[in-house]
C-alpha cells in the first residue's frame, strides 16, 4: 500500500486523477473507508475511523490527508507554500478559521512528521511550482526508484520568515 498524502489543498486529489490514467490503481481514503465500513457521515463531514481502516490492506495508492496513518508501507506527503494552500482553500469556501488550521499544520510539517512516525519510507515532494503531470512523474520515480525527495528538505518556516514577521503583526496569513 502506497499513501498519498498532504495537506488539504496540496493537489493530492488532482495528481491521483492523473496517477489513475496513467494505469495506477488509486481509491481515495473517504472510499477506501467506505468500503470497509469505516466512514461515519456526520453533517456534511466524513469521519473515518482510522484505527479500524488501518487494519485493511489496499494493493495500489490511498490517496487523502489521512492516507499516511494507514501504516503504508511507503508514504509520499505532497507540501505545498502555505500561502498558496491558503488561498486555494479560501476559494473552495472554506471558514476562515478551518483554513488557518490547515495552513499552520502545513507551516509545521504536521502530516509529514505524522507520516514518519507511521509509515516505513516516507518521501515528500514540494509541489508548490510543479506541473500535475511533474508531480506525477515523481511519484513514479519514488515507486520505481525508491531514491530522490527524502524527507527534511522542505522548510517553510524558513522560506516565508518575513511573512510569519507580518502575520504576528497583522494576524493572518
């Protein structure tokens, strides 16, 4: 099993969509609960009991924010510059409030510190200024090649220091 992981508004779902056409088998982690009756609908959410989910074993690539705490054998944790994330999410309509939380999870590397803590090999690709296809073509090499994208490279907090400075100052990203 193979996670795909990021924060909301990383890309995951668009580069699953071309990872399937290129032959790929790929269920998203609302699917993949589904089917095995791990998926509780409350209100308009989803909540997937990932304990339980973790229990079950998909032959191909779990695609979902949550997908990296599925005990993967390999996870790729898609980053994304949280400003960017920010305002693709702020276009989805999302709440303001909801937005910051997954910026910040995104400024601290929360899903990628998650995903090296439950998975054996993890990788992380900076997506930010990649192309769908790009993006895909290095999921391809990290299945093939296992090489490339290690962990630890991206750095956020140092690459946006003056905007945080801004943010503190006038409260928000």
């Amino acid at each position: 099993m193979i996670a795909l992981s990021g924060s909301p508004g990383c890309g995951k779902t668009t580069v699953a969509e071309e990872l399937r056409r290129r032959g790929y088998k790929v269920i998203s982690v609302k699917e993949f609960a589904e089917m095995h009756g791990c998926a509780n609908k409350r209100g308009e959410e989803v909540i997937v009991d990932v304990e339980r989910l973790s229990r079950h074993r998909f032959d191909g690539i779990v695609e979902g924010h949550l997908s990296h705490l599925l005990k993967p054998e390999l996870a790729i944790v898609l980053r994304c510059n949280p400003l960017v994330i920010k305002e693709r999410l702020l276009q989805r309509g999302w709440s303001y409030e909801k937005v910051m939380e997954n910026v910040e999870a995104e400024l601290i590397d929360l899903i990628l510190v998650e995903a090296l803590e439950n998975c054996e090999e993890v990788y992380e690709i900076d997506a930010t200024d990649m192309t769908v296809e790009e993006v895909a073509d290095a999921i391809e090499r990290i299945i093939k090649f296992r090489e490339g994208y290690e962990p630890g490279k991206v750095d956020w907090i140092s690459k946006l220091e003056d905007k945080i400075e801004e943010v503190t100052r006038y409260g928000g990203l």
